[in-house]
C-alpha cells in the first residue's frame, strides 16, 4: 500500500515459500530439497524480480529497478529507462550503473560530458572507457564534436571582441583564414 517494493518482494518469496512447504525463512540454499521444487522456486524469485523491478522503474527508481533486472541479468528495462534521464536529473547512483554497470555507457558518458564537462569527460575517455568499439566511437565522437564548438565560440568571441561584430562566417576555417592574430603569442581558445 505505500509503494514498499522491498516489502512487497519478501512477502511474495515468503508466501511463495509457504506454498511449496519450504523453510519460511531462506535458509541461502535449498540443497536439501527436491529439484522441481527448488526450480519452481527460483523461477517464482525471477519472475517477481522481473515484477518488481518494472513497479520501481514504474516509480522512477532507477537504482532500485536496477537491483532486482540485475539479479536476474536483464539490463534493457533499465537501459530503456535510461533512455528518459535528462542529465539534470542524473545522480551518481545512476550514472554508475550505466557506465560501470555497462547497462548504457554511451548514455552514461554523454550525460558525464553534459553533467561534469569535457574535463572530467576526458579523463573518463583516458581510464579507459568501455571496451566496446561502438561505444568508444560514439563518446570520440561526443568529444570531437563538443571541442569543436568550444574552439569555434571561442574564436567567434575573440573576432567580437577585436572586430566589434559577429563574424559573417560560420566555419571555422572560414573564421581563421586571414586573421593570424587569433594565434598570436601563443594565444587558444578553449580549455
């Protein structure tokens, strides 16, 4: 009745239990117990991870959903509900569970870069993020694109703040050509 979704998980495992005559409480392992049972069982314990991990995803408890598709080794639910997490929303919790969980690393570094900046989402990058090569590919592309923009902001202020007006041009090698003194004295643009 109060959205208890760990409660509710025990209740159902015990009343489960109680059913098929196994101790009430887990004693860790039903060895001693006939093979159909044990496997009735642990089909029930899966089928009520599944259950409640959709009511806490439902709920918009992702760390929680994670706990129960994890224990039975289902990450989409939770990649599908990470797919809707805006980066303002992200906590640490859930943003370790798409990187080191590997429930969405693509997610998790886009949401890095937004959330922490190119700093920290460089560093990410140089630990070695992801061994997949979609992945890497996907968050080389996140920082090339996203230092590009840095740099060409960076010299569209310069060419203001020098020439008094926006620049006409919209590229960047546009931008340079014919204004040398954007490097002058070892001068960059951006972090």
């Amino acid at each position: 009745a109060g959205a208890d979704y760990h409660a509710l998980f025990r209740v159902l495992l015990l009343r489960k239990r109680h059913e098929l005559g196994l101790p009430l409480f887990n004693p860790g392992t039903l060895a001693g117990h006939p093979a159909h049972l044990r496997q009735e069982y642990k089909t029930f314990v899966d089928e009520t991870c599944r259950e409640i991990g959709e009511l806490c995803l439902g709920a918009g408890d992702i760390v929680q959903g994670w706990r129960y598709f994890s224990a039975v080794g289902e990450p989409e639910p939770v990649r599908a509900a990470l797919e809707k997490v805006d980066a303002a929303h992200v906590t640490d919790e859930v943003l370790k569970i798409a990187l080191e969980g590997g429930v969405h690393p693509q997610r998790g570094f886009q949401w890095t870069l937004e959330r922490d900046g190119l700093s920290r989402a460089i560093s990410l990058w140089e630990d070695g993020f992801s061994t997949v090569f979609a992945d890497r590919q996907f968050a080389a592309g996140l920082l090339v694109r996203t230092m590009y923009r840095d740099v060409l902001l960076g010299v569209c202020k310069a060419i203001v703040e020098r020439e008094g007006a926006l620049p006409k041009e919209t590229d960047l090698v546009e931008l340079v050509r014919g204004r040398q003194w954007l490097f002058e004295g070892g001068r960059v643009h951006a972090d």
